[in-house]
C-alpha cells in the first residue's frame, strides 16, 4: 500500500513537472475578463493549490497509515482513465494558455472545462490509488484537512511573498552588519549601500543576493529537518524546535564574517585566493561549524536532550556513532579546508586522503562488522552502478583532464596518481559505507543503531539515506541516490556491511578505469 502511495505520489508530481515546463502565461498579460484574470494568475492559483495539496495529502497520510502495509497495486483501468484524462488536459492547456483562446466563441467556457477536465483528472488519480476497501478511510482524512486546505495554501502563498521580501532585504542587511566589522580593522572602508559594495581601500566586493546568506539558511533549514526527524526519538519536543531559529541566527552572522573575512584575505593576502579559492568555499566550512555546533550543543544540554551528560556513557550506540562517522567528517572538512586556501585543491588529496585513512585505523578495532567474507552478488551490484553512473555522466562533464605541476618529478606523479586512485576505490568506499549504509541507514530506524540488523533495516533508512548520499554528489544527484539504493540493497541481501563497501569499490573502480583509459579525468571529481 505504501509503496502505491509513493508510486502515485511521483506520478502526480511528474505531471506537475511536465505541465510547468511546457507551459506558461506570458501570452495572457491583458484583459479585465474573469477569465482573463484566472488564466494570467494562474502561477499564484498553483502555489496555493501546492500549498492546499500538500495538507490534502498529509490528511491521506495519516488515515491511511494503519493500512501501509498491505499488499496492494493500482486499479489499471482507472489509472488507464487517469492518463488518458491528463493528456486530454494537456491538449486543453495548450488552447487556453495561448493566445488563440481570445479568438474563441466563449473563452470562459473553455477556462471553466479545462479546471474541471483538472479536478476531473485529479479525481481518477485518487481512485486509482486508493482502493475500494480503503475508500471510507481516504474520504475522512481528506475531508478533515479539506476544511483548512484553501486557508493553509493562501498562508503558503503569503508566506512565500513574505519570504521573498526578507530574502531580497538580506543583501542590504549584511552590508550594514559587515561594515561595523570592518572598521574595527583600523583600515579605510568602503561602504556603497545602493551599489551593495563593501571593501576596503586596495579591496571590495558587491554582495549580491547570492552572498547575501539565504542559501545557508534554506541549507540549515534542510539539516535540521532531516536532524530533528532522524533523532526525534532522543530530543525533547517542542524545546528541541529553538534549534530552527538559533540556527537561521548562527548561519546569517556567520556569513557576515564570511564577507568581513573575505575582504580582509583579498586586501592583506592574495585578491586570487580570496574569489576564486575561499570565496567559494568559506559558506561551506560555516554552514559546517554552525551544524556541527548546533549538533554539539544539543547532545550537551538536557533542556534540548533526553540523554542528559554523563548519565549514559556506556549504552549502545553513543560511541560507536564516532566510530562510524568520524572518518567521513574527517574527509569533508579536509576538502573543504584545502579548497579554501588553495587555488589548486586536487593537489591536495593525497594529504585528504592520508587524514581519513588514520581515522580508519585509530578506530579499526571497532569494525567487527566488516571482517566477513564478500560476495560476487557485491561485485555485480557494483557494476550495474559504476554502467549506470557512466551512462548518467553528460560527455562533456567528465571531459576535463588533471593537469599537475610541469615541475613534478615523474615519481611525485606516479605517487600523486596512486593516492587518487587508492583513495577512489579504497579509503572513499569504507568511509562513506560506514557513515551512510553502516550509521545512516540503521539510525533512522532506531537511537540504537547497532542492534538493527542490517537485512531488516526500514523502507525509510534505505531511502533516505540513499537521497543524502545522493546530495552529497552535487551535478549527480539522481545517479547518486540510485547508488545508494543499490549499495543499501547489497548490504541488506546479506545482511554484510562489507558488501556495501565491495559494490561501492567495484563501481568507483570501474569509473576511475574509464576516467585514466579515456582521459575523461572530470569523472574522478
């Protein structure tokens, strides 16, 4: 049954895609008619049905939970008339959104068919989905939460406004918070509000919308959602929830000394270094220190925590999270640290690469789980991923080559070749399976991770996980999560970590092959 639900929620969703990129209002700018109105608001009218949608939804949800469950599939004839209605729908739109409805005989009458052609269309994706036995329990879940549909889509809608204003206020914002900072410097300051320019004398920056912090604050928003949902289970409600604004506050004041430290690098140090190195780097490493925080400062105190310190030192689970997580933290902030202050950061990797690798060995003792025997059903797993992500990879993406330091010695080379690929195909497997398969996974189905079987581990590990690994890979997302669901489905076939890390390591090996046979180096990174 849920996985019905999932499968007609990403039709719907598909849909939703298909019509927004075809079609638009841009033709429909003139005109008092009703008609007129409807169709040229049309984009206001979707975010407040999204808005409505998504409470209609949660309502199904929850009446519907008791039956997930089930063994169900999807009534075929009326997913049949769903199609069919959605495409005559398409063929609708295609009139109306055009310029062609004013030369109609009645053009609200063909306004008026095509929204009720939607409900219509809508209707039969509801009866295909939902069976027959479940019918009643569908229509009370609907019917309560279809009593605050339109309001809560108006208050998305406004919400929304709302949030774009704040966001369009944030640059001048920052300007005006960074500017004190910088005259603490003892320097002379540039400050042009209406240009949105801050600097000193030998060195300023425009803060666009871009550097103004929004982006960290959807980004910390993200994280503590995904937190506060994996460790529901070990935080205290609604105290827990201080942690949304605390952590909006610690991202936007850290992007203020983000651009106050910009310019100061960029004044006293290297102009270069500052834009093209630091610049693109610093959000992350405070987008880090802020989660990391917010993080520490949760497990630290009882008001957010039920785990008061020092009160359960020894259960399950609390140090084995460092064990399985720290050689990936490790790995992430040593590329963003070397990305930071270095204009030629893959020169670095082997110094990235060597700092994982001794985290793995200072907590080796505590891998039982990957002292097993592998499997060729891993080896297979692994290169269904490594064809699929070639097959995903756009030809030109990967068509950059590694050009390293004419002054090398051809051993430096060689050396500086066999940590990439050591790293690729070694260390990068171990230490993503363990944060993501070993850790990851089986934490959202339980605190205690440890005692969950890794052959009875949750839709929901499996999934999410599987879409975390996924952004982890920005440009490849979609390939990225496939391969988390295919590592999570070696890993739970036997019930093996060591599987995930086989499959992982075939799949980056075969890419890397491709990579040094083709020159197509773009494909390592």
């Amino acid at each position: 049954m849920l996985a019905r639900l999932i499968a007609g929620v990403s039709l719907l969703a598909g849909e939703w895609l298909l019509v927004s990129l075809l079609f638009d209002t841009g033709d429909m700018n003139t005109g008092r008619e009703w008609w007129a109105i409807v169709v040229r608001k049309g984009p206001v009218l979707v975010q407040i049905g999204v808005g409505a949608g998504l409470l209609l939804c949660a309502g199904l949800w929850w009446s519907l939970r008791p039956s997930f469950r089930e063994r169900s599939r999807p009534n075929w004839n009326w997913l049949a008339a769903h199609l069919a209605s959605f495409v005559v729908l398409l063929l609708a739109l295609r009139f109306v959104l055009s310029a062609e409805l004013r030369t109609a005989a009645d053009p609200g009458r063909w306004v008026a068919g095509t929204g009720v052609l939607a409900l219509v269309t809508a209707g039969l994706w509801f009866r295909a989905m939902i069976p027959a036995a479940r019918m009643p329990d569908a229509w009370r879940g609907i019917g309560v939460a279809g009593l605050l549909a339109a309001p809560a889509g108006v208050l998305a809608w406004g919400a929304g406004r709302a949030a774009r204003e704040l966001w369009l206020a944030l640059p001048d914002a920052t300007l005006r918070f960074a500017e004190p900072l910088l005259r603490l410097t003892g320097g002379e300051v540039i400050c042009r509000p209406n240009e949105l320019v801050i600097g000193l004398e030998t060195f300023s920056v425009t803060v666009s919308e871009d550097c103004s912090g929004y982006q960290g604050i959807g980004l910390i928003w993200l994280f503590l959602a995904v937190y506060l949902w994996v460790f529901r289970e070990g935080l205290r409600f609604p105290q827990a929830l201080l942690l949304i604004p605390l952590g909006t506050l610690a991202v936007y004041v850290m992007n203020v000394v983000r651009i106050v430290a910009l310019v100061l690098l960029g004044a006293y140090v290297s102009p270069g270094l500052a834009l093209e190195a630091f610049h693109a780097q610093a959000g992350w490493m405070a987008f880090d220190a802020v989660g990391i925080a917010l993080v520490l400062l949760t497990q630290r105190t009882s008001f957010l925590s039920r785990n008061v310190p020092g009160a359960a030192v020894n259960e399950p689970g609390r140090d084995a999270t460092v064990w399985y997580v720290a050689p990936f933290l490790v790995l992430v902030a040593s590329a963003i640290g070397t990305a930071a202050f270095s204009n030629d950061p893959a020169l670095w990797y082997p110094a990235r690469i060597s700092a994982a690798a001794l985290t793995l060995l200072l907590f080796q003792q505590h891998y039982g789980e990957l002292r097993t025997l592998w499997s060729w059903e891993a080896v297979g797993y692994g290169l269904i991923v490594g064809g699929l992500w070639l097959l995903l990879e756009p030809a030109e993406t990967g068509s950059g080559r590694i050009d390293l330091p004419s002054a090398w010695s051809p051993i430096a080379v060689d050396a500086w070749w066999g940590f990439r690929l050591a790293g690729t195909i070694v260390v990068v497997p171990l230490v993503e399976e363990l944060a993501f398969r070993g850790y990851l996974m089986r934490r959202m189905d339980s605190l205690y991770f440890e005692r969950v079987s890794l052959q009875v581990v949750s839709w929901k590990g499996m999934i999410g996980s599987s879409v975390l690994f996924g952004l982890l890979h920005p440009g490849h997302w979609v390939a990225g999560t496939v391969a988390g669901l295919l590592f999570a489905a070696a890993v739970q076939r036997r019930g093996r970590l060591l599987d995930g890390v086989v499959a992982h390591g075939v799949a980056n090996a075969l890419v890397a092959g491709v990579a040094v046979a083709t020159g197509r180096h773009g494909l390592l990174t």
